[in-house]
C-alpha cells in the first residue's frame, strides 16, 4: 500500500489507520480500500507503472502504423499523452513528431 499523499512504498496499518512514516499522513482503511480499487482501474504500462494524463511514455517495440508505410520505432519519446476510453484496447492518444495524432495500447510503451 502507497502513501496516497507522498506515493511513498513504506506505509504501515496501525490498527484501523494507515501511517505514512515519510510525510507523517494517516488514512482510513476504508479510503486505503477505495485507492486500491481507482488504482487497479487506472491505465499502467508494460512495467505495471501508472499513467495520468500530460505523462511522457516511450515505446517499447517497433509498431506498424495501419494503413501506412510508416513505423514507430522503439525509443520513440512520446510526450503530453492523454488517457481514453478505447474499446479495441488503444488507451492512448497522442501526437507523435514526424507521424501526427495516433492511438496507441498501453502494453507497448513504457513510463519516461
């Protein structure tokens, strides 16, 4: 369980509290148990990392653009991303120098 304030690894339950020893934050079970549930909800990379919106990823792979000739390399630095609600699984948009304004699946890129 994170710190839902300073994100810090180290926080401990004491008795129906949770205690951050960093930042000295103490939170309810109940609101540990809601944080579990949004963060297993959020979008994460291929490293299990979470993305928010404005995050900069790179991809991973070398991914073929559909209906193109054009290819995203891998290392290609993506920057200012915006999380979707993508039914097919493409969870990204974003802009990408040289190609423009794609989709892309979180699986495939990496947090910078």
């Amino acid at each position: 369980m994170n710190c839902p304030k300073c994100n810090s690894e180290h926080a401990y339950q004491d008795g129906a509290l949770w205690v951050c020893p960093e930042c000295a934050h103490e939170w309810s079970s109940d609101a540990a148990a809601a944080a579990e549930t949004a963060q297993e909800a959020s979008v994460r990379d291929a490293h299990g990392n979470p993305l928010t919106d404005g995050d900069s990823v790179i991809v991973i792979k070398d991914l073929k653009v559909k209906g193109s000739s054009s290819v995203v390399k891998g290392g290609t630095k993506v920057r200012n991303i915006r999380l979707t609600e993508g039914s097919d699984g493409h969870n990204i948009a974003c802009k990408i120098d040289g190609i423009g304004a794609m989709n892309l699946k979180s699986e495939f890129v990496k947090k910078a």
